[in-house]
C-alpha cells in the first residue's frame, strides 16, 4: 500500500472509547436511581441502552429526529421497558441529563491511541490526522479535546454542522477537500464496516476497518476484498497496515 498522506478517523469507538464510558455511564446513572433498575442484571441495562441509543441515534442521522429528540425518545424506550412510566419532554430530559454526566465523567482514550499516532508519524512522515464524525460538532469537539488529540488533529469534521452523514461519499469528499488532496491520498479508520471502511472506500478513499471485537467479515467479506478494506484489530496495527 503507498502510505497516505492524511490519515482520517471517526472518533467514536475508535479513537474515544464510546463503549466504555457509556456502559459505566449508564449503570452508575442506575444506580443512582434505585429501582426498578437495581433488580437487573447490569448486562440487560447496557443491552437496553444500546438498543435505544442505536435506534433513535439512527433516527437523528436520518433527520426524522432533532439532537434532543433523539435523546428524550432513547430515554423513554428504556425507561417503558423497565416499568418506569411515561416520562414528559423535561422529565426525560433531566433524566438523560443525569446520564450524560455520568458518561462524560468516563470519558477517555482507548490506551493505545497516542503510541499508535507516535509510530504513524515515524512510520510516515508528514502524515497529517483528522477526524469525521457523525454527530453535533460542540460535543464531538469536547470529546477529542478531553481524550487530549485535539493538537494532533488538523480537522474535525462533524455530520451536523456539514449537512450529510457516513457513509455518504460528500462527507468523506468534504474532509480530503479540507486536506487540499485527493481522495486517493487517504486514508478512512473506524469501527463499522458498513458506514466508515465501506463508506470511505466509495468516496475513493482507502478503508481500513478496526475490529476490536474479533466479529470477523461476516456477510461483508466478499463486498470488503472487493473494496481492498483493511482489517485491523487495535490501532497498534495501523502503521503496518499502511505500510505494507
């Protein structure tokens, strides 16, 4: 592979370790709040969350949702399901609020992040970073600052303030345009196959999916060795897998 000059990643779950901070977030939220909630198994409050959150976040992306929308709709999913009642527009709000600053107390990088930015650079040298992200740019902006790769991070750029979405190839256009180069100069890093390594390779940039999960190709094989997608497992793998 002839190395990249930019290298570009999506933030959460690959850079910012989403997962994390939003399982000790919901369960300390929980927790706080007693029953119903103290009678379950911590495994089936994450699930429920997650659900909630991969629906309705869908929803916003979609535009069927505005940010806050999509935030009292997760919150009244999860707490119907478990028996807590009907909540209003501020009752669900307040209580998404207790959960946001119990997940943002947990934020944080995954360990490898800055040591895998470190062997890029001496790896390839010149190489400049950057981030797209689906999501509203203040809060996304928070994040890359809290996790501390804010200074190494030329652009970050986020779905709402730029009007469209991963995997639609403007997005991705958009991002090596602010770089000055061609999409072939690229590189795309993230965590789902589908929307960031499928979605970048469309644009014409090169795909590299992180699989931290081990969760293998599954029904995308044949479409990802058609794309040239690179699967990774941590970013410690990155420097070689631009490399070679």
């Amino acid at each position: 592979m002839t190395p990249p000059e930019v290298v570009l990643f999506d933030l959460d779950a690959t850079l910012f370790d989403h997962p994390g901070a939003f399982r000790r977030g919901i369960l300390s939220h929980v927790a706080a709040l007693g029953a119903p909630y103290d009678a379950l198994a911590a495994d089936e409050i994450v699930g429920a969350w997650q659900v909630a959150e991969d629906l309705h976040f869908d929803r916003y992306l979609a535009g069927e949702l505005d940010y806050e929308g999509q935030r009292r709709a997760r919150v009244r999913d999860f707490v119907e399901r478990f028996g807590g009642g009907v909540l209003s527009d501020d009752e669900a709000l307040d209580w998404f609020r207790g959960y946001y600053t119990a997940y943002r107390d947990a934020w944080s990088a995954y360990p490898e992040v800055n040591d895998a930015l470190d062997a890029l650079e001496a790896a390839v040298p010149g190489v400049r970073f950057g981030i797209i992200t689906n999501g509203e740019l203040a809060l996304q902006a928070r994040k890359v600052e809290k996790i501390g790769v804010a200074p190494r991070m030329e652009h970050v750029i986020a779905s709402a303030e730029f009007g469209a979405a991963k995997p639609d190839p403007r997005i991705f256009a958009h991002a090596v345009g602010r770089f000055g180069v061609s999409p072939a100069a690229a590189v795309y890093v993230g965590d789902r196959i589908r929307v960031d390594a499928l979605g970048a390779a469309a644009a014409g940039l090169a795909g590299v999916w992180i699989d931290r999960d081990a969760r293998g190709w599954g029904d995308y094989e044949e479409e990802a060795a058609a794309a040239g997608i690179r699967r990774i497992m941590s970013l410690t793998d990155l420097p070689v897998a631009l490399t070679t």
